[in-house]
C-alpha cells in the first residue's frame, strides 16, 4: 500500500450496520495521510499513477490464470448519485488497464424486454467470465433505489429484492466471484457545482439531462434508499464501501485501491507452463 | 500532426495494388523523422503521449453524438502474425482511452456455433453501435488467412469470401462506419525473439502457444495469404495499411495516428445542447 495512506481504504470505508449517510462527510479523505510538502492532490495523482502499475499487473494476472481455467473473478459495482463520478472512476481507475481484461457493462433504464424478466436477469447475464475484470456502472441496486424513491415496483416487491440481492450475491461468491461494492458519496453543493459545469461548458452539454436536476428534489429520498440498501445488503461475501466523493482525486485512489487490495487478496501468481519449456526452446530455435 | 511524422502514415503506410509484403522492411518507420537530439524511442514515447489526449477527445466527441443520434463509428480492424504486437496496440493505443466507448472484440477460432453460420455472421453481431470506437483484435480477415494458409474451406468458398468481404465492407461504410484496416507486419527474426521472450519469463509463459511454433513453418504461405487478402480487399471506403511493427513504439504510433486521422476526417464537433440552457441554469439555480 502507498505509504501515502495511513489506514487501508478497505477498514476506514467498510460500511457498518447502520450506517448513517448523514454521518460520513463528502469531503472527506478517510484513511488518506498525505504529504504536507506536496499537498494532498499532487500526493493523490502520485498515488493512483503508483497503483495504476499495480492495478494492471495483478489484472494481467488474474486474466493469465483465466486463460488457463482458473474460474475467478472480480467485480466492481459502481454506484451513486448522478454526477457522482462514476464514469470518471471507470475511466481513470479501469480505463488504464488492459481493455482485454476488462469487461465493462453501464446499465440504463431497463429496456421493455428487460423489464419483461426479473430484474436480476440482465444483470446475471453480464456477470465477467473467468479472468475478467468486471465493471457494472449502475446495477441492480438500481432496482431498489430509483425504484423505490419513485414507488415503480409496489414495497413488498422492493422489499422482497434485498433478500433476492444477497442471495444472487452469495451465489457469484461462490462461484468465485470477489464483488467490491462502491457507493460514490457525494454532498448535494458537490452536485450543484457539477451540473452547473455542464451547464457552463458546451463540450459537456451531452452529459448534462434536465431530469437530473428534477431527482435533486428527491435527495433525501434517495439518501434514504442507499442506506437501506447498504444495510440490507451487505453481507461477509459483499461488503459495501461507501467513498466520499466531493473530491474526485480521493474517490479515484480509494477505488482503484480496493479493487487492488481485491485483487492481492486472491494470492495470485502467474499460471506455471502448459508446456514443456526446454522442448519448446528446442523446437523454436530449430524453426 | 506531431512534428516528428514528415509524412502521414495515412499516406505512407497505405497498402497500394499490387503491394508486396517482401519490399516493405518490417524495421521501417515509414513518415517518421523523429529528433536527432532525443532519440527515436523517446520521440515515440512523446507523440505516443501527446496522442493520446487528442485520441481521447476525439473519441469523447464521437461518443457525445453518439448519444445525441449520430450514427458514425469508427472500426479499428488489427491483424497481423503471433507476436506482431496487436493486443499492445490495443493495450497502449485505444487502452488510453474512455473505456465506455471502446467496444473491443477478440475474435478466437470460431466455436462449432459460429461454424454453422456464414462467416460474416460472427463479425456482424460485433459491428460498433453508434458513436463507439470498435476495435477487432482479428477478424474476418482470419477467414481468408489461415483458412486459406490450412486449406480449412474449398480453393471456390475462399475465392468467395474476397468479394463477399468487400460487399460487407462498403455496407458498413454506407452506414457511417469508418474503417481503419491494420496489417502489423514483422519480420520472422523478430517473431522468433519474441516468442524466445514468452519461454524465457514465467510472467509471459501464458502468453505462449506451441502452435505459434508450428505455424512459423507456413510463413511465407501466410505472407502470401496477405498479400491477397490485402490486394483484394482495398477499396476506397475501407483501405488497408500495412504497418511496419518490429519497432513496437513506431507500430502504436503509427496506429494511434491513423485513427486520429480517420476522427478527425468525421469533423466532429461537440453535439449542441439538447435543452434550453438557461432555462435549466434557472432550473438548477432553483434546486
């Protein structure tokens, strides 16, 4: 771990049972130390270069063993409110390794075909084969958040899917799967001042949707939802994280972090030769 | 265009009638002048970098009308020998970019599924949707390579498939995807250090197949298979460039700048806003 950080994200951030939103600031930077000299965002571009390395190493690792049949696997599942920097994690935190490796799946409103099965279907069919880096912007925690806020499945549906959550988890754990579960925290004056850069630079209009600023008006609502979620669902074999986010320096090393501390976790070396080496040697030279 | 090409590689490196493999020196860096000063390698490294904040934009835009219903794409096709470095291509030159907008398919031997269909089938399913940069690690190419190389299909069904390519091809065109077709051309000597390389590391063991060894003894029936593959699948809407690649920095510039080219072709602006800005600046003012 960089010596930047004192404690490892994967402690100060574990979500708790009952963990209260309200009581993790945004801004925030558990378990991060820094350098004085440096300052804390040069520090934290110091340290997501440093684990980039890392981070494509171990993944080129566990996509080696893949290759050779060995069926684990990690995903991360990125959650959070709109503007939360979920994308910007993917593309800095993911998008420097190999794309090989990685299979990235962002979910949308769900299509009418997609709404025609249960909701863990299209979800289970995206779940990374053997070697892969999984990615899931958005989930099926979806289905217990905008769901919920905006009543769309009536409350014994919503209520029966936390438990239908942890057992499909507990399912792709066993089944080899190391799920990190991440809720980007961010404070509602964060949001303000991000959709108002959408507003103010015309090379961001694209990202900007009216019906954004609509969802503001349902904050607590949603604040609610998460916590419920966080709660329900989060079991030994899937913990939650919840990142602060206001600062998006931070939410990039805590993530990229956790994903490398998944990925040490599973011990894994390079595949040993499926072949003879020095006949190889052999038969290359003679070629 | 950086300052160390003299030439566009959209112009030095594009395969023309009656290419022979045999006259293009794998070693060449064909429209790169460098900087005597700093050296090659280093040079390459530097357009390498400063490509890649050109190629990301580039790419963010295509996405952003992507999104706003521009049906343009960009189709990286790669191929080339074992060993000519076509997953580093994808690894240093797209993996650089937003991985939200990759869509990268690795085309394998095809699986008896695939088999059963014809051979286009497998590589129309995978064809980038709207505003995605696609890339084909292999391709249809394959077909009328080692199956050629192999005799996997009759003398008449791979004499077919050159026409049958091209018709898909300019179909692809017609609806708005621009292809940018990659021959990574390397020497046998320095297939044979490359693959020396695989046996010689416990880290790239993985990497290594023994097929590639036997594969060696049909070197010139591949470059031949080429050759023709090359001839007779030029055409104006989807041209094919051959990329000298034992020098790997010269190959992933060279390719990160013939996309470029290809996006900077499309023109693409930043999509306008798709909402009335200050009505929503009010909006969100208000929230």
């Amino acid at each position: 771990m960089h010596k930047a950080w004192k404690d490892d994200p994967a402690v100060a951030l574990a979500a708790l049972p009952g963990t209260k939103l309200a009581d993790i600031d945004p801004a925030s930077t558990p378990g991060f130390k820094g350098d004085k000299k440096l300052g804390d965002k040069a520090t934290g571009q110091q340290v997501l270069d440093a684990g980039r390395a890392q981070l494509t190493e171990l993944q080129q690792r566990l996509y080696a063993r893949g290759v050779e049949g060995d069926e684990r696997r990690v995903l991360l599942i990125l959650q959070g409110m709109d503007t939360s920097g979920k994308d910007g994690t993917v593309r800095h935190v993911v998008g420097s390794t190999h794309p090989e490796g990685v299979a990235l799946t962002s979910f949308k409103a769900p299509t009418p075909w997609e709404r025609r099965h249960d909701f863990l279907w299209r979800v289970s069919r995206r779940v990374p084969k053997r070697g892969m880096l999984g990615v899931f912007n958005r989930s099926h925690y979806e289905d217990v958040l905008i769901q919920r806020v905006h009543h769309l499945a009536p409350p014994a549906e919503i209520e029966r899917r936390y438990g239908a959550i942890n057992e499909f988890e507990n399912g792709l754990a066993e089944r080899g799967i190391t799920m990190v579960k991440v809720m980007l925290h961010i404070s509602p004056e964060e949001q303000k001042e991000r959709l108002q850069e959408r507003l103010d630079r015309p090379d961001r209009y694209w990202k900007y949707n009216p019906a954004d600023v609509t969802e503001r008006g349902f904050w607590n609502e949603y604040q609610e939802a998460y916590e419920l979620a966080i709660t329900r669902c989060s079991i030994d074999a899937a913990p939650w994280y919840v990142v602060p986010a206001d600062k998006k320096w931070y939410a990039r090393i805590a993530v990229q972090r956790l994903l490398v501390g998944a990925l040490e976790s599973l011990d894994l070396s390079w595949p040993p030769p499926s072949f003879d080496v020095q006949a190889e040697k052999k038969r290359l030279k003679q070629s």
